[in-house]
C-alpha cells in the first residue's frame, strides 16, 4: 500500500486538509478499491476523548453509495495508512485547483458561453 500511495502522490495533487464539499481519494487493498468520494459532513465523535471525526461520505462509484466512516485526523488527512476490518486504506483529499465561484450571481453579473461577465 505504502508503494501505491507514493506513486499516487507523484500524479495527483493532494490537499493537507479535508473540508464539507471535498473530493476524496479512497484507496482499499482488498476488496481492491480505487475511487472517489464527495465528504457531505464532518462531525465530531464526542464519545471518544482522541480526536475522532464521522465522516459523510458519497462514494462516486456505481451504483453511488451514502456512508459514514469513523476516522481520526491523521487519517481523513492522508498522513496515514489505516485499517478497516483489517485491511489496508488510504484517505485524501484531491485538489483541483479550482477557484471558489460565488454560489449565486450578482445582479450585475451576466452569465455568458464564456463564463461569468461583470456588467458595468
């Protein structure tokens, strides 16, 4: 596992953090599982004195499934290789580098083939 996430590393950009609205990378050893997810929520598990976050996920694969891991910060940030029913995963957050775009328009923007427009 440690080699297969060295060379994700080398191909893909990875963000040091992971937020509400993210992309995943979810890797698995067995079953063996590549694919991505979109995290819907992160909360904190209050029954455990470590840090601990239940993560909502939906797993872009087909069909698309809705869950919730338990994970704790090294692990939902891709600093570490866990285990879940005693095989290997890996968890990061992809980045993009997409710029945030306001979630409604202005009035005074016009929306064109070309993308948003300022109108003066």
């Amino acid at each position: 596992m440690e080699k297969l996430v060295a060379e994700l590393s080398e191909v893909m950009d990875f963000k040091d953090t992971t937020d509400i609205g993210d992309i995943v990378l979810v890797v698995a050893k067995e079953p063996k599982m590549l694919l991505y997810a979109q995290v819907t929520t992160i909360e904190r598990d209050r029954t455990k004195k470590d840090e601990w976050w239940h993560v909502g996920l939906n797993m872009l694969a087909i069909p698309p499934q809705k869950t919730t891991w338990t994970l704790r910060t090294s692990q939902m940030t891709g600093m570490e290789i866990f285990t879940m029913g005693g095989e290997q995963r890996f968890f990061k957050a992809v980045d993009f580098g997409i710029e945030e775009v306001p979630s409604t328009p202005s009035p005074k923007d016009k929306v064109t083939r070309g993308g948003l427009k300022r109108i003066k």
